[in-house]
C-alpha cells in the first residue's frame, strides 16, 4: 500500500464535490446526489478491497485456517 491511494481517494472527493456544486447551482438536485452517492460507492469498493488485502494479509502472517 501506497500513499497513492490516499491521493486517489482524496481526488474522487474533489471531482465528486465540484460536479456536486454545479449541478446544484443549475438546479439539478437530483443528479448531484447521484454523483455523490457513486462516489461514495465507488470509495466505499476501494476501501473494501484494501480491507480485504489487510485481512489476507494478517490471515498469512499469523497462518491462520
């Protein structure tokens, strides 16, 4: 694991937060809360595989199952 994923975590914020405020500056509510929840989801997914890798991870070093 890098500081990348931090970057790339961090940068999904910041595009999701601007296409947030201008679809809400044109009206579109809807479609901001629709980017907001994929980019959520789409955090939510590299968060879990990152999680998953932890639990292989301890899994090996403490040869478990």
């Amino acid at each position: 694991m890098s500081i990348a994923v931090v970057f790339k975590i961090a940068g999904i914020g910041i595009l999701v937060a601007i296409i947030c405020q201008l679809l809400k500056q044109t009206g579109r509510d809807d479609m901001a809360m629709l980017a907001a929840l994929s980019g959520l989801v789409l955090t939510l997914s590299m968060v879990a595989d990152l999680i998953g890798d932890l639990f292989e991870n301890v899994r090996r070093i403490f040869e478990l199952y």
